[in-house]
C-alpha cells in the first residue's frame, strides 16, 4: 500500500514536470522517470513482460527517439525555440473543464462497488498469472489474431516513416549535389595551381 | 496491502487528465507528443490494473498492442515534426498553415 502510494506520487509528479517543463529535454528525463515508476507498477501487478517491455520500449525506443529528434531539430544556428504556450490565454477555462471531468470520474469511481485486486502471487512459474511463460503461451495461442495485428501495425508505421523521410531526401538532394559539385571544383582548381 | 481497483481508476484518471491538459495548453509538438504518451500510459495502467482484478490475460496482450500501437505513433509523429519544422524556425504548431484548405 505504501509501496502504491510511493510510486504513484513519482507518477503524478513526473508527469506533471513533463508538461510544465521549459526544455523538451527536461521533459524526456521527467518522462523517463515517470515510465519506469510504472513499469514498477507492472510488476507490483504481477505483469512481468510488460514492465520489462515498458523499460525496452518506451524508455529505450522511444525516449532515445525524442532525444535524438530534439538533438536534430536543435542542430542549426538558433537555439532550440521553447515555443509559445496557450497558458496565458485559455489557462482558467481549460484548467476549470479539466478538473471538473476529473472530478466526475473520481466521483462517478469512488460511487462504484469496490473489488481488490488480489495479493501478488508468487512470480515467475509457468501456470501463474501474469507470468512471463503464461503471458506467451497466451500470446501464441489464444490471442494470435492480436499479436498478428501488432506485426501489421508496426509495418505500416515503417512504411509511412519511409515515405516522410524519402519526401524529405528529395527536396535535400539537389542541395548535396551542389556542395559535391563545388568541392569537385574546388579540388580541380587546387590542382591547376600546384 | 491490497490495494482497491478504484485507487488504480483514480491514478489512471489523473495522469490521463495531465496528459489531456498538456495536449490542450503546451504548443512545442514534442512536448504534445510526450503528453499523448502519457496518456496512453494511463490507459495501459488501466488494462494492467482490471487484467489483475479479473485474473485475464486479455488485459495485458491488449496492453501490448497499445505498447506497439504508441511505438508507431511515436515514430510516425516525429518523422512529421521533422519533416514539417527546419531547424531554424521557431517550433510552434500554430505556424503549420498547410493544411487549412
């Protein structure tokens, strides 16, 4: 209980400095924190392979895939922009219908019958729930047509990042040819005068 | 030591509603970007906490297709962010006048 309680304090606190922070790299570290408190959560829940996929994925794909977008993005001349927020104008009305449907919903749960769930079983047996070997056997078997599913969405975001990127090499293109062409020139250059 | 499925509904609740709010108020995209994986982290918690409640392993496969489903978002929205923002402009959403018809 204590331990819930400790972890959800790091949850809402890190999520709460990922949306106020001024740098989006201080917003990656606060998600950081805030992805692998949950992964705690996972295991406290008894789900082993999502805790671990959490860390792998979320904290190892996709964290480093911000990082490296806000290191690109920040590259050029200028200093990464902090952007403007709408904070000022819309802060009252927005922060009013938030809490409000929060409001509601803590209302709306704390009116509803209350079940538990049960104390963590004992981790790590084929045959006990939430166990790695279960989990995949689930996986395999019961709930193939998901797992199929995953592997097709997963295709259609490598397809759509290829055509982003291969629109982007298309207009770079004719720029590097350019540079090549002058350092070809350059070079020839040299050689007349040596 | 056990804790009720309601102090799960009611962490899930507020980490999604931090997540709405950083969608609605922040206007660096990454940053909007962050917050819908913040939310769908809440979601997840959500489908761990009830697979637990009901002894179901349904909950968390479908927790692993939000796994991938939020990897590919991630990867598709930041090939957008940079395919749609040089380096040297200021990085706000409001600028992307393309696709007002």
């Amino acid at each position: 209980m204590i331990a819930f309680w400790t972890l959800a304090a790091i949850l809402i606190g890190s999520a709460v400095w990922t949306i106020v922070a001024a740098k989006p790299v201080y917003s990656v570290v606060a998600l950081l924190i805030n992805f692998a408190a949950l992964a705690v959560v996972y295991l406290t829940l008894s789900a082993e392979f999502l805790g671990v996929i959490q860390i792998i994925v979320y904290s190892g794909a996709i964290l480093v895939l911000f990082v490296f977008v806000i290191a690109l993005l920040s590259s050029g001349v200028a200093p990464f922009a902090i952007g403007p927020n709408r904070l000022p104008k819309i802060w009252i009305p927005t922060a009013v219908a938030v809490l409000a449907a929060l409001g509601f919903l803590i209302f709306a749960v704390a009116r509803a019958p209350q079940g538990s769930a049960p104390a963590t079983a004992p981790v790590g047996n084929q045959g006990v729930f939430g166990s790695i070997a279960d989990f995949g056997k689930a996986l395999f078997t019961v709930q193939l047509l998901p797992f199929e599913v995953t592997a097709l969405v997963l295709m259609v975001a490598v397809i759509g990042v290829i055509t982003l990127g291969g629109e982007q090499m298309r207009e770079v293109r004719p720029r590097a040819q350019a540079a090549t062409d002058r350092r070809m020139r350059e070079a020839i250059l040299r050689e007349g005068k040596g | 030591m056990v804790v009720p499925i309601g102090d799960y509904v009611a962490l899930a609740a507020v980490i999604f509603f931090i997540g709405v709010f950083g969608v609605i108020v922040r206007r660096n995209p990454l940053i909007m970007l962050m917050s819908i994986e913040l939310m769908l982290n809440a979601g997840n918690l959500l489908l761990v906490a009830f697979a637990r409640l009901w002894l179901q392993n349904a909950g968390q496969i479908f927790a692993f297709i939000v796994i991938t489903v939020a990897a590919a978002e991630a990867a598709i929205g930041l090939a957008i962010i940079v395919t749609t923002f040089r380096p040297e402009r200021f990085v706000d959403v409001d600028d992307v006048r393309s696709l007002h018809g």
